[in-house]
C-alpha cells in the first residue's frame, strides 16, 4: 500500500464518502479528477489533528459533523481571486450601472459579492463605488461578501493584503485606498476605513435553501463560484438570485460562466452580465 508522510493514499471508499459530504452541504462536485487535490489538502487537516489516515478521518468527521464540516469546506475551496479581476466588470459598473442607479434617484445602493473568497472582489466594487461617487453626493452604498468559507471571511474582514496581492494594481487607486505598513508590517497593505465600511463579511451557503437577508440588491456579482456546482444546483441558484435582485438590478457571473440553457428568468447584456426579465 502506497504511502505519504507515512499515511495510507487516499482509497476510492473514503473520497466517495467525502465527495457525498460536501456535495450535499455545499453543492461542488467534486469529479476523480479532484481526488489527488482532496488528498493533498485533506492531509494538513489529517496532520493538525493527529489522524494516522483517511478512513479514521471519515470516522472523526462522522462523530464531530458540525464543526468538523467546517474545516472539511474550507479545505475543499478554491479561492483564487485579485482585485479588479475581469475588468469589463468593473468597467460596467462605473460606466453603466452606477450611472442608471444615480440618475434613477436611488439614495440606497445595495451590491452582495455571492462566493467573495478573501475580499478582493467586493473591496474592488467598494473602491469602484468611491471613484465614481468621489465628487458626488453619494448614496447610502453597503456590499454584503458572502462566502461558505471561515478563512476566506476573516482575511477579508481584516482587509491586510501582501505586496503580491496587491502589486497588479493601478498604484494611485493603491495610494488612495490602501495604507502601506511600516517595520514589522513592511510588505503589507491595509485597505482604509473609508473602504472597509462599506463592506459587510458573513458566512452564508449559497446552496442553502432560503437566505437569511431582507430586501433586494441592485448587483449581484457571483463569479466563479458555480463553476463547481452541477446542473440542479445552478438552476436553484438562478431562481435565488432572480428573487433577490432588483428588477433593474444585475446579475455579474464568472468570464466562462454561462445561464444559457439554465434559465430564462435573465437576458443577457453583455460579457457574462445579465438583467433580469420581469
Ligand atoms: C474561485 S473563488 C472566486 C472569488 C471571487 N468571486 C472572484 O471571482 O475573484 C470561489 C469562492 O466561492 C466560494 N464557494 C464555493 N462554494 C460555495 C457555496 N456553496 N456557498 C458560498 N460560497 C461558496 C469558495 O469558498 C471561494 O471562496
């Protein structure tokens, strides 16, 4: 039997149990491609725990699911992200959007970032936001960044950023927006609390059934995050969506994120952003 730092390689059995698990708490399918990655993430978690194998893994998430599921998800997500990923968005939302909700008479906008990983989306649609409205009267604005995972949420709501993280940005948006540390901080940017307020961080499943927020939001960016989800989950997602958006709001997916086929409910704009039908 092949083994890795002394544990068993992760057997069919086990990856089936775990790829049932997370497929029902948070709809990503995980495909055999996946299963080396499961492993290779899986075994940190093995060794933070002192688990001796994947099968005694299993056995440890069965008897302590509520909050060993936790950690098991936030082992599972991919949460590659940048700021001002997929420009053409952030384009649309000075260019387009922003001046429709302005010139409709809004003084409330209200923008959710579905699936933000560790807060460079929405401190990129809150930065967006404080340009356009810099020398204007601006709206009472608030973005919700919504992810399934604990990690993720925390670096975003502490908003510190490393010099690679940030070093594609345009540097006087970086002046503007970020204070760079100093001695032991060398290295480091924090986002401004001007920025960090406009932001709200919670956990939220978006495979749940019902969603605990009130009211609708005028964008909502979901972007690359259904790309791990199968058919019946995206589906169920759109109709979420559709109920919880604005009817003059919009609804910004991932570059290869596509509703065709999926839904009916939205009409396509223009480079993976869509409005709704009413
Ligand atoms: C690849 S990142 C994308 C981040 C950002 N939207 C972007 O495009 O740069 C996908 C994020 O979706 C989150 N995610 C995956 N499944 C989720 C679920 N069921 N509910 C909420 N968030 C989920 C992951 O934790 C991860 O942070």
């Amino acid at each position: 039997m092949v083994t890795i730092n002394g544990i068993h390689a992760l057997r069919d059995s086990e990856f089936y149990h775990i790829k049932d698990v997370v497929y029902r708490e948070c709809g990503i399918r995980l495909t055999e491609m996946k299963k080396a990655l499961v492993q290779a993430r899986l075994m940190k978690r093995l060794r933070d725990l002192k688990i001796g194998g994947y099968e005694d893994y299993c056995h440890y998430l069965n008897d302590n699911y509520d909050n060993e599921i936790i950690n098991l998800i936030n082992c599972i997500t991919t949460n590659k992200t940048d700021f001002f990923r997929e420009p053409r968005h952030f384009d649309f939302l000075r260019e387009v959007a922003l001046p429709e909700f302005e010139h409709s008479g809004r003084n409330a906008i209200r923008i959710w970032s579905a699936g933000c990983s560790i807060g460079a989306e929405p401190y990129s649609i809150a930065i967006t936001v404080s340009e356009y409205f810099h020398d204007k009267n601006m709206p009472d604005i608030k973005i919700l960044a919504t992810d399934i995972d604990t990690q993720v949420l925390q670096k975003g709501e502490e908003g510190i950023y490393c010099v690679n993280e940030v070093d594609f940005m345009d540097l006087e948006i970086l002046k503007r927006y970020f204070k760079r540390g100093a001695g032991e901080n060398e290295g480091f940017f924090r986002v401004k609390d001007e920025v960090r307020k406009l932001v709200s961080f919670r956990r939220l499943n978006l495979h749940d059934e019902s969603y605990p927020m009130r009211g609708h939001f005028d964008i909502i960016f979901c972007r690359n995050v259904i790309i791990y989800f199968d058919a019946p989950s995206r589906a169920r997602l759109f109709d979420k969506f559709y109920d919880r958006l604005a009817d003059d709001g919009y609804l910004i997916m991932g570059h290869s994120e596509t509703l065709a086929g999926m839904t009916s409910r939205f009409r396509y704009v223009g480079h993976t952003i869509y409005s709704k039908v009413v």
